[in-house]
C-alpha cells in the first residue's frame, strides 16, 4: 500500500489505478457520443469562430484546408496508392477496386477518428482501421501496402498547398489589375514623396502605387517558381527507401505521383522541410507588401493629409463623426499575425535524424493558418481598393505646405546645370535657406537672394512648378503596368 501523507489521506495504488481506468473510459465515451459537427461554444480560435473566421479567412480558402478536405485527401491518396500497386502487380487488383470502395467519405465516422488520432497523436492510423472495418478481409490485408503515416500526411498537405497557391495566384492578379488600373489612371497626377516621414520633392501618385503592383507581380512570379519545388509527393514508406514496396517501388511512386498531379521527389524528404518553408516565406512576402501598402493608406487617409481615403470605413461606438480605416487595419493586423508565423519557417526545418515528430507537428497548425492569413489579405486589399476613393486636389495642395520647399533639388540642379558644379549649387541654396526667416517660402528665399535671383532669373515660376519635376514617372508607370499584366487581362 501506498500512504500520500501530505494529503492527511490513505490512497491506495488500486484505487488509483481503478479512478484511472474509469476516468479513461469515461473520456472514451464523451468522445463516442459527441456529434460529428461543432457546436459554436466550442470554437475558440478566431480562424474557426463563427463570429471572427471571416476576419482572418476567406471561405475559398477554409475548403482547401478543412477537415473534410484532408480526410478526403487521405483517402484518396491510399485509393491511389492501391491501383497504382495493382496496375504493376504489387497487390491483385481485386484488392484494390475493395480498397476503393471501402475507402470513401461516407464510411469514415469523425468521432472515432478524432478519438483514434487523440490516443494515438496520429490520424492515419484510426483512420485506415475505420477503413479495414469497412472493407472487409482483402482491404485489411493490402490496404496502406508499403506505405507509413507520412508519406499520406505529406502528400495531402503537398496537395493543400498547391490548391493554396493557385487560389492565392488569382487573388494577387485581382488586386494587380486594380493596382494597374489606378496606376494607368494616376500615371502623372503630382503628389509629394515622403522620406522618413518628411516632404522630400514631387512625384506621381500612379508611380507611388505602381511599387506595390510590380512587388505583387514578383510575387507571382515566386509563386510560379516555387509550385514545382512544393507540389511534390512522399511515398518512400517507413524510413525512406521503398524496402517495404518491393522491387517494383520506384515505380509505384512514379505512377502514383503522376495519378494525384504531383511531382516525384529524387530522396525521401521526412526531415527535408525547406520546401514547406518557403512556402511560408513566399506568404510572408506577400503579406509584407500589404503591410506596406496598409500602412501607407492608414497614414495617406489622416484628416491632416487626406489624400486618400477608404470608401467604407467602419463606425465608432461612441462618436459619431469617425468612419475608421477598416481595411487598412485588418491587413496590417493580418501582417503581424504573418510576422510571428514567419519565425516557424525555421522551426519546421529543425528535424534530426530520418525524422522528428515535433517540428512536423508544428506544421499542421503553421501551414493553414498562413495561408488563411494571407488569404484573407488579399481579399481585403481587393476590397480596399475597390472603394479607394483617391483626391489629386488634395495632392496638389499639400506640396505647397512646405512653403514650396519641395521644389528645392528641382532648383539646386538648376543651379547645378548652369554652373557645371552640384557641390557649390547644394551649398549655396542651403545656406540660403537655413537664413531663411519664419514662415518664409522658398520663392521668398531665392528672390531675396541676389546671387540666386540672378542665375534663375526668369525661370523662377517653372522651376517652381512640382509637374515639371516628376521625371520620367509617367513612363516608367507605363513600362510596370506592362510588365504586370503580361498574363492577366489588365
């Protein structure tokens, strides 16, 4: 017998062990007798609460990850595998049209497989017993022939990412066409350029969001760089090298990879995680232009600058007046959200040995949920742009709050032609505006100002002007929304 004094109390180590058995069938049976379907109150993280989910996802994207999607991919996957096996003689084909049959939805109970993948920390395993029960003696005796946990999980995720990319590559073509749209539209309206948060000197505001198209187009283009790298299967069974499979294994792998539209891998890549990882980084890139371009929206949209502004912002509780940038908000929240799951990229890399369970793991919750992040980015920022409501006057007026100072390299490289010397020119406009009074312009500067007066001379109002300083804005606008919108109709 057992004494536990601290507890005042005499426990015995049956009667421990009987509360434990009852506890662990107890917890059995609440497993068994909960219904398929979640009921709201026990939803608890905002990518699967009913009220929060369509913040931080798009619908789109929660079929490509949702269970039924996974399971489904499981499942075929083992159908697949089967014929694959049965088409080179590895199994008789009697097993595998059983196997097929067996291996559907409809057979598949999602209470016993949760309970299953709880006991087990694995859900291949509970679910290819539910599909033995369902198939009978020859399923039992070929099904998941040669192959192990990771080859199935692998695979279908390979699959979700694939479909994930693809559903993202046509998010990111909406929004460059909005973008091009604006840019075209926009390819020579003057606003001021800001360098660390001051006025710096004119440019355009189709040239200013031209950048954020031609870094969603990059985007793409990895995108279409990384999809032959990711969307490749696992199928090398326990500890990579077919030995399970027979002599016809590579060959099985060939036809299976070539039936599920993957490509095949040269080595078994259990710890191998560096296409995963990019995938994560890839998403991360993208979600930083949105961050950016959120940023710039949220700042561009203040009541002191107003250039820009969301065309449906959302309420205040308490004061009347406000319409807050929602858009602008979200996807800079979103970008946060991308920052802290960037770091796991290096996390699902840190495997030892033929295989680690824990940095595996971690991919399970990291690969979902950035791809419902970035989605639901995307799908805000198509939004955002849609209802932008864009104020050139506004544009114009702000140049002129620097009292004309904007224009300032416009005329020291004036100065600068005339004299054949930048250095001198640079010189002697800053030391005249530095003795510039209070409130003065920089036309006030220059005119009172011999030595300058007399070089500008009547040059002085076009100087002036910041449309006659854009550059070749305009043209390298034209030249972005080019190159963007080479395979998508802009």
């Amino acid at each position: 017998m057992l004494e536990i004094k601290s507890l005042k109390v005499t426990i015995s180590v049956s009667k421990i062990l009987a509360a434990g058995f009852v506890f662990l069938y107890l917890s059995g049976f609440a497993y068994a007798e909960e219904d398929k379907s979640l009921t709201g109150s026990s939803l608890v993280s905002v990518f699967d609460s009913f009220i929060y989910r369509d913040l931080f996802g798009s619908e789109p994207m929660r079929l490509v990850f949702s269970d039924e999607a996974l399971i489904k991919h499981w499942l075929n996957i083992e159908i697949l595998l089967a014929q694959s096996q049965a088409e080179l003689g590895v199994i008789p084909k009697s097993a595998a049209i059983a196997i097929k049959k067996a291996a559907q939805w409809e057979n598949i109970d999602l209470v016993k497989l949760r309970y299953g993948t709880h006991k087990t920390g694995r859900p291949i395993k509970p679910l290819i017993d539910q599909v033995r029960e369902a198939g009978g003696p020859e399923v039992g005796n070929y099904l998941h022939w040669g192959s192990t946990t990771q080859d199935i999980m692998d695979t279908a995720t390979s699959l979700q990412i694939n479909q994930g990319l693809q559903l993202l590559d046509k998010q990111l073509s909406l929004v460059i066409v909005q973008l091009a749209a604006m840019a075209k539209e926009h390819r020579a309206t003057v606003m001021v350029a800001r360098t660390n948060g001051q006025q710096a000197a004119p440019t355009t505001f189709g040239l200013f969001i031209s950048t954020y198209m031609l870094e969603l187009h990059r985007h793409r283009q990895r995108i279409a760089e990384l999809i032959p790298r990711v969307a490749v299967g696992q199928s090398t069974g326990a500890v990579g090298t077919l030995a399970a499979m027979g002599d016809n294994g590579l060959l099985v792998r060939e036809k299976l990879m070539e039936k599920l539209g993957l490509g095949t891998a040269l080595l078994p890549w259990n710890s191998s995680r560096d296409n995963y990882a990019e995938s994560i980084m890839v998403l991360g890139l993208i979600q930083g232009t949105l961050g950016r371009l959120a940023n710039d929206i949220m700042t561009l949209s203040r009541l002191e600058i107003g250039e820009v502004k969301e065309g449906e912002g959302g309420a205040s509780s308490t004061m009347p007046q406000k319409k807050n940038p929602r858009a602008s908000e979200f996807i800079s929240a979103l970008t946060r959200m991308a920052r802290i799951r960037m770091s796991g990229a290096m996390e699902i890399m840190d495997h030892s040995d033929t295989r680690t369970g824990s940095p595996w793991i971690v991919e399970w919750s990291l690969i979902p949920e950035m791809f419902l992040i970035t989605s639901a980015s995307l799908a805000r920022a198509e939004q955002l742009l849609k209802k932008l409501e864009i104020y050139p006057e506004k544009m114009r007026k702000n140049i002129d709050i620097s009292g004309g100072y904007a224009m300032s390299e416009a005329v020291m490289m004036f100065l600068a032609k005339k004299n054949g010397a930048r250095g001198n020119a640079y010189e002697s406009l800053k030391t005249a505006i530095k003795q510039a009074k209070p409130n003065e312009t920089l036309r006030e500067v220059i005119e009172s100002n011999q030595a300058l007066k007399k070089t500008i001379g009547d040059e002085l109002d076009e100087l002036l002007k910041p449309e006659n300083y854009i550059g070749f804005a305009p043209q390298m606008v034209d030249q972005a929304v080019n190159a963007s919108c080479k395979n998508i109709p802009c």
